[in-house]
C-alpha cells in the first residue's frame, strides 16, 4: 500500500516542483505587502486544487465524450510532458508563463497556469486512472499543502538557499519530469500494442 501511494505522490510532487516554483512566486507577486502575498497564497492553491481534483474526476467523462482511452492519454500526456520538462530545462522559468504580467491574481496566472498546469493536470488524470481517484486525491492533497508551506516561507527560503540554487534544483527536477513522461509514452504504446495484438488474435 505504502509502495503504491509513493507510486502516485512523487510523480505529482516531480510536476508541481515546489521548489522550482519559488523564485518564480516571488517575481510574479513583487511589490506586493507580506499580507498581500499570503492571501494570494491560500487563493492560489486553493484554486490550484480545486482544478486538479475536477479534471481529475471529469476525467472519465472526457474520455468517453471523445472516444479516447487511457492509452492515448498516457501517450499524448507523456509528449506533452516531455516538451514542456525540455522547455524547462533549456528555457528561464516556466513554459508559458509570463511573469511580467501586470494583473496577478490567486487564480490567474498564479493557480491556471502556473500551478496547476497541463503538465500537473495530465499527471494527475494519468495517476487517478492507474491508481484509482482515492490515492491520487490524498497524494494532491499532501502535495498542494506542501507547496502551502513552500510559498508561504518564500522570501526565507530564497534568503537560505539563494535564487541560483533554487533554479538548478528545478532543473534537476525536470529531468525527473522527462523520464516519468517516457514511461507514460513506453506504457501507453505497450498497451496500444497489446490491445491490437488480442484483437488481431480474436479476428483469427
């Protein structure tokens, strides 16, 4: 049990990269009040979390209005993984997140995109339908409070490990993110293979 719930929390904590989001959360929210930046902070990842439970339970819905499986998913969630972890790691701070963006707010850009974004998203949609909604909610859930914690101590963390440190920890983590997505894309080609290796087989 305890195996299979590290199976599921460390994949999310690999995409949500609390770490690598900090120096990030301190230029999005500059000039800012210490009580501004905490508000924004609940707002942010409860907002955060509220999006990745739903797409985590709409999930099936989806699949079956779109005539995909879990298959194509995996595969196509394993691309996007992959590009998103190797624009990371060869580009400054976070794919598709601008930081110079004047309205910040808990919602947007803060929770939509740069927390729960697609590559949190597609992790999770994944993990809830290789290990079932219950484990991959308790793993959001421990993940998302840690992240809580993370911000909150923001500026100390910054001041202790330094802004250089901090990226190079998130880069580290993105090569983390790149396997992960390989394994998404090798497991979801197996099953494709499989699935028409048994049909072949059945027509026969």
């Amino acid at each position: 049990m305890f195996r299979d719930f590290l199976k599921v929390i460390i994949p999310l904590f690999v995409t949500i990269d609390a770490v690598g989001m900090v120096p990030i959360f301190l230029a999005v929210t500059r000039g800012m009040s210490p009580r501004e930046r905490r508000t924004i902070t609940f707002e942010a990842v409860a907002g955060a979390t509220v999006i990745a439970v739903a797409f985590m339970f709409l999930g099936d819905a989806i699949f079956r209005f779109l005539g995909i499986t879990l298959a194509d998913f995996q595969i196509a969630g394993g691309i996007l993984l992959l590009v998103l972890a190797v624009l990371d790691l060869l580009m400054p701070g976070k794919p598709a997140v601008d930081e110079n963006q004047p309205q910040v707010g808990g919602l947007v850009p803060l929770a939509m995109p740069l927390i729960a974004g697609p590559a949190v998203l597609t992790t999770t949609l994944v993990l809830a339908r290789q290990s079932g909604t219950a484990l991959t909610t308790m793993a959001l859930a421990i993940n998302f409070l840690f992240l809580l914690f993370v911000l909150l101590g923001s500026n100390l963390l910054c001041r202790l490990v330094g802004e250089k440190a901090l990226g190079a920890i998130s880069k580290l983590v993105m090569i983390l993110l790149a396997a992960i997505a390989v394994s998404y894309i090798r497991s979801g080609i197996a099953t494709v293979v499989l699935d028409t290796a048994a049909g072949v087989k059945a027509m026969h």
